[in-house]
C-alpha cells in the first residue's frame, strides 16, 4: 500500500500527518449518514403515509437490506488489507453517492429494498469501517483520544442531519434531499478523500505517534514494542474474547438500530410530536459530542472490556427510561443516557480490536467485527415493527430486548484481551 506521491511529506509539515487523517476520517465518518438508521429513519414515515406501505414491511426490507450488506462486509474489510484505504474510500463515496440519487426515484417496493440494500453495504458498513481501520493505523499510545476525534463526524451527523433532513423534507422534498446528498458525496467526499489520505504512517517515513522511521520506505509491520503483537483473522477466532466483543457488538447494533429506527413512533406514542423525536436525535449526538473525548481519555486509561461493560449497564438503565418515561423530561433523559452511552460505546468498540489483535490485519479482522454490527442492526427494527402491529405499542418489546445488554455486561467483563499465544 505504498505511495510514492505521499513521501517526504512527513519532513514538511509542522506536526503529525496523522491528525490530518483523522480529520478526513471524521469526514467519511460524517458521510456515513445516508446509510445510518439516524437519517433513514426521518423518511420511514413518508414511506409508510404516501405509498401505503405498512410499518412491518419497511422493517422488514429495512432488516433483511442490512443482513444482505452485512454478509459482504467482510470481503470489503480484506479489500482494504489489500489494496488500501485510499482507494476504497474513492470507490465507495461515488457508489454511495450514486445509490442517494437512484432512492430518489423509489416508488416500488423492491426499489425501496434495493435502496435499503446500498444504502447499508456502503454507508452504514464501508463508510463506517473505512475510518474505525484507518485511524488505529496512525496511533498507537494516543489511539483512544484519536479515534474519540475521529467519532466527533458521526457525532455532528447524527446531531445536524436529522432536523436537517426533516427541513429539507419540507422545503425541496423528499427526492431532492436525497440528491442533495448524493451531490455532496461525489464532489466533496471522494476528492478529498482521494487527495488527503495515506493508508499508514510507513508510507511517510513515520511510525504510529509520529515517530520517525529509521529509514525510509519502511514496510507496513507492527513491532511489538511500539503497537503490539499483531493477529491474522484465523488467530483471532479461536480466542474466547473474540467471540464475546463479536456478541457485545451485535448487541449494541441491534439495540440502537430498532430505537432510532423507530424513535419517531415511539415518542408518538406516548403522546410527543414528531417533531420533538427529532430533537431527542439531537440531544442523543450533543451529549454523546461533549463526552466523546472524555471516553477516548477514559479508554486509553484503563482497562478496555470495563468501560465497555460499564456502557452496556447504561444501556440497561437507558432502556427501562424509555419503556416507562412517559412525559418530555422523562424522554429528554432517556436522550443524555442514549448519548452518554454512545459516547463510550462507540470509542471501545473502535478501540479494542487494534488494541486485542494488531493493527496488521485489522482490515479483515474488523470487518468481520463490522459484517457483525450490520447483521445484528438487521435485527433490531423488524421485531419493534412486528410488536407494534400485534400490540400496538413497544412495551412488551423493550422489555424482552433488556435481557441482551445485561448478557452483554457478563461477556464484557470475562473478556480481557487474549494472550498471543494461548488460543484460550
């Protein structure tokens, strides 16, 4: 993943590349919304009213477009071991971009799962795992305060986009909204990305941190000294720990996808507006935003799998707020403890796999992490579509759903990372 244009630069700049890096990787983070339950979410009802679908079948295209994509993540993780993050992020910007303005034209059910189906492999998947894998490349000592900036893109999204999306819905319509974004992806994402991005520090002569290389055009590698032992895929799996992050991943994904995915619904049905569901996207990002680098302090200071049980007992308490809350405070609330748990949640799960198993494989290592967060979002909306068809409101739904964070605290706590060696 050499790039012979990227040499030299190290010596002309002032500080590290590797802030620049994150910066874009922020970017593309950012641009991950047009597949992110957050945004899709503000056209479900627009689906649903105008073309007389109901709730069960848009969870359904929703939850079986995610499943689908998140089978093919794993090849787009060794995609990136292999040719590189530059020239991925290239190729996935236009797609993306090209896929908003084809669900500009939805009118037919199978176009609305076709959409559903790109918008996820894409966004969701590719646009997310692009930084989570570039990131851990250029730090090492400083990785959780990194990737707590890197985060700081899908914190402005998920905060800007929703009242942004519903804004434009109402002034240009819901099929300009989408082209809207689909321009901004073609002509602002992908040359950038294109322009600033190095796949690793060896290409500049660096090392992780900022280290100068002792010679130049080192190949990528990880010295144990500097950034760890490094793990293959096959390495990985037959660890117990890989397997009990995999379970606490999917748990998170599946969790959050069905309550934003139907945050909407939800608030109405406790007598709130649309409009005020909106704002509790908002509040959800704000506080994840003021405590993401705080998480990031947190996570390079102790131990990984604590924190990251600590945020799925948030969660637990997160959900009874929702299940019960019935007035705007008690909504509100549950928005600060959704974000405090965001905040924490989403560092970890950047943080631990680099940390655990290297950064030489990371690409394929975690994109098998990512295919898992898909496939465990595609689970997430059709049983809270399916619950309120039967019942007519989230209750019993939300009740069962707690048992999977309380499991999630357990497998957290008994998964400190692996020794190289052991395969235990």
């Amino acid at each position: 993943m050499q790039d012979k244009h990227a040499r030299g630069i190290s010596y002309q700049m002032p500080f590290f590349y590797g802030w620049i890096i994150v910066a874009v990787a922020a970017l593309i983070y950012f641009f991950s919304g047009p597949g992110q339950t957050y945004f899709v979410s503000v056209f479900i009802n627009y689906y649903i009213e105008n073309f007389g679908w109901s709730r069960s079948l848009v969870s359904s295209y929703y939850s079986v477009a995610t499943l689908l994509s998140g089978l093919i993540l794993i090849f787009v993780g060794r995609s990136i071991d292999r040719i590189g993050h530059r020239k991925v992020t290239l190729v996935v910007s236009l797609l993306l971009g090209l896929t908003c303005f084809g669900i500009s034209f939805v009118y037919l059910p199978w176009m609305l799962l076709a959409g559903f189906f790109l918008l996820r492999l894409l966004g969701q998947g590719s646009m997310t795992l692009l930084p989570a894998t570039l990131v851990p490349q250029w730090f090492f000592q400083r990785r959780g305060l990194a990737m707590s900036l890197m985060t700081l893109g899908g914190v402005f999204g998920s905060a800007l986009v929703p009242p942004l999306n519903h804004w434009l819905i109402l002034k240009i319509g819901v099929a300009a909204t989408w082209q809207f974004w689909g321009l901004l992806l073609i002509f602002v994402m992908a040359p950038l990305g294109w322009l600033l991005i190095r796949n690793c520090p060896e290409e500049m002569s660096l090392q992780p941190d900022g280290l100068n290389c002792v010679a130049k055009g080192v190949q990528q590698t990880d010295q144990s000294s500097l950034t760890g032992s490094s793990w293959t895929l096959k390495e990985a799996i037959r660890t117990r720990a890989f397997w009990l992050i995999l379970f606490c991943i999917g748990v998170s994904a599946m969790i959050n996808t069905g309550l934003i995915f139907h945050m909407v619904s939800i608030i109405e049905t406790k007598g709130l507006s649309a409009g005020f569901a909106a704002s509790i996207l908002s509040i959800i990002a704000l506080t994840r935003f003021s405590l993401t680098i705080l998480a990031g302090h947190l996570v390079d200071r102790y131990k990984v799998h604590r924190v990251l049980a600590f945020s799925f007992g948030l969660l637990l308490v997160t959900m009874l707020v929702i299940t019960f809350g019935q007035s705007s405070l008690h909504i509100i609330a549950y928005g600060v403890l959704n974000g405090i748990f965001a905040a924490f949640e989403s560092i970890v799960a950047g943080v631990i796999w680099p940390n655990y198993f290297g950064r030489q494989h990371l690409g394929s290592i975690q994109g098998v992490a990512m295919a898992t967060m898909v496939l465990g979002s595609a689970l997430g909306p059709l049983p809270f579509g399916v619950a309120y068809d039967w019942f007519g409101g989230y209750t019993e739904i939300l009740l069962l759903m707690m048992l999977f964070p309380a499991l999630a605290v357990v497998a957290a706590i008994v998964s400190p990372p692996p020794k190289k060696y052991s395969h235990r």
